[in-house]
C-alpha cells in the first residue's frame, strides 16, 4: 500500500485544518482572536510559545501594547494566512522556518519591514525582498549514538545518506516543517533532479518519527544510529536532564554542504493590519537588544541573528558552522511538498 498522496489532498488537508483554526484555539478553547480589541497586535505565531510569549510579555511592558496570540504551526498559520487574504485579522506573522513566510510573501500579503528594523540583521539572514527579517536561527546537524556510530563513519555531507549503505541507519521526522526546510535547502543548493534521487533512496533508507525530539530519543536508545534534527533539542537536553541526548553527541557538516544548513526563522508585518505602526514596533523590539537578548538567554537555545547579540555560550558561534549561502525568500515549500509526496514521504 503506498503512502503517496495527492498535492491537491495535501493542500485540501491544510486548509481545513486552517479554517478550524478559525473557531478554536490549539487547546480546543475559543480563539483568544475573537476577544481582542481592535487596538490589540494580533500574533499568528508559529514559533516556539514560551519564546514568544516571553517576547510579547516584554514588550507589552515596555510599550503598553496588549498582544493577542494565535498560535499553531508554520504550514498551519502559513495556509490560514493565505486563505484569510486581506480580510485577516492578524498583524504580525512569526514563524520556525522560512518557506512558511515566503508562502504569504508569494501571496503578496507582506508590507515592507522598516529600513531601521532591517539595517539591526545581517543580510544573510533575511530576505532580499525586505518584506520580512530574521528573527533567529537554527543550525541542521546530525545526532549519533557513538557505541553505534564510531566518529569515523559519520557522513561527510547530508547527500551520503542516500547510499545504500545508510538503509534503516538514520531517521529523521519528514512530515515536519524543520525537515521540509532542510529538503527546501537542498533542492535550492542541489536543483530538483538531485533532490529528487536523494529524497526517493530516503524513502529506502530512513526510519521515520514524528518529531525531532522523538528522533532524538531514538538514537539516543540505539534503535538507529544517527538522525537529522535541528541543533537546540539537543542542547536543551544537554542543558537539563540530558534523559534524551547523554549517549548521543552531535556531527556538524560544515563546508558549505546542504546537511550545514541554517534556517531563519522569520518576522512579517501583513499588509492588511490596521495597527502598522505598532506591528512594525513589535518587529522592530524581536530584533533590537531586548528581544535578542530574550532569545540568546533563554531556554530556547537558538541563535540571535540581529543587534550583535550572542547566543547561549554553550553554542558554537553562528559563524563557524560553515553554513552555504541561501535567501531565505528563495525556499520554497509548496515544491518540497510535491517532491516529497512524491517520494512517498507525505
């Protein structure tokens, strides 16, 4: 029996469960939407709640603007945006990965990012377009059991594991959007024909679970060698209990390679909202000192990408990783979705 489906049943699925998103918040209550005020900042936040709410908590103290979250996941909030058009009550768009912005960017739903707010992030961390920022980052690697994996036979480059000899040797969690946007990098650094190959020998190759942290937790048991995640489960786990991740160790693939891979998380103004000046501030505050700061102290374990601020000290630098090149404008979700559906990962 395949596990092929259709784009068309793909999309479909998404737009249900953003028409539901409508009605009910995540935890089956009424939207908190529907109570705001007018003169509220309404947030479709994708990112991580307990970061952002960290951020609207400090910014609402610092500019007494009440901030109302709606908060779901990238391809979620992504679609729901896109589908709600000019009549959407959100304000500001915050998410994990960038090809969830660039799907609402492509709708044209996006305002200019003021020039001051862009001029706090690097270029390599946001969009040539300027109609959105970067407001953090996570770096693609590789988390292996040693006693399973000797140092001596990790990967050279993420595009390896399409060898036969990889077969039930690594997972990975395909139907999320932090490995949709690694695939996303791939296919813009390697074009479509290797993209393809590479994702039909990982339909022959991985282990699927559900979720990075669940990836995480199965190497760390030994039920498969090593696994693609992004790099802060790892160092949060490190950071507490280390129950997940204290037989594991991570590989970096530096050298530019699709497998070094960092992907900005993105800050967006809609075009639509009513309150511009107070979503362009909200913008301005993620990427300014406080907001970074917020980021590079706290739990999170991303990294900072604007106003010079460090991440956590337990994290290599930003600048170090080797990381290839890519606008982030420029990763597209809807053709990953395709590849990979028809690669029978989806």
């Amino acid at each position: 029996m395949t596990r092929r489906r259709s784009t068309a049943a793909f999309a479909a699925g998404l737009t249900a469960v953003a028409l539901g998103l409508t009605a009910c918040s995540a935890d089956g209550d009424e939207d908190p939407v529907a109570a705001a005020s007018d003169d509220a900042l309404v947030v479709y936040n994708a990112q991580h709640e307990q970061l952002t709410e960290e951020w609207a908590d400090a910014f609402t103290a610092e500019t007494g603007i009440e901030v109302v979250l709606r908060n779901g996941n990238d391809a979620e909030l992504g679609n729901q945006l896109v589908q709600e058009g000019e009549e959407s009550r959100g304000d500001v768009f915050l998410t994990e990965n960038s090809p969830a912005m660039s799907l609402v960017e492509n709708a044209g739903l996006l305002a200019p990012v003021d020039q001051a707010t862009l001029d706090q992030v690097p270029e390599q961390y946001r969009p040539a377009s300027g109609l959105w920022t970067g407001i953090a980052a996570r770096s693609t690697v590789f988390v292996y059991n040693p006693d399973e994996l000797p140092e001596a036979e990790l990967p050279a480059s993420i595009m390896d594991l399409a060898d036969p000899a990889w077969k039930d040797r690594w997972g990975a969690a395909p139907g999320g959007a932090d490995f949709q946007a690694i695939v996303s990098a791939i296919l813009e650094l390697e074009g479509p024909d290797a993209t393809r190959q590479w994702l039909d020998a990982m339909e022959e190759n991985v282990t699927v679970y559900q979720n990075n942290i669940a990836t995480m937790k199965a190497v760390n048991a030994g039920e498969v060698p090593g696994g693609v995640i992004y790099h802060y489960y790892w160092f949060r786990d490190q950071d507490g209990t280390r129950e997940n991740s204290g037989n594991t160790e991570l590989h970096y693939f530096g050298n530019q390679d699709p497998g070094a891979f960092v992907s900005v998380s993105g800050g967006g103004v809609l075009a639509s909202s009513e309150n511009q000046e107070q979503a362009q501030q909200f913008l301005a505050f993620l990427t300014g000192t406080t907001g970074q700061e917020i980021l590079g102290t706290g739990y999170s374990m991303e990294y900072p990408v604007a106003s010079g601020v460090p991440a956590n000290p337990a994290l290599p630098a930003l600048d170090s990783l080797q990381a290839p090149a890519v606008d982030p404008s420029r990763l597209n979700s809807v053709d990953v979705t395709d590849l990979m559906t028809d690669a029978g990962l989806l």
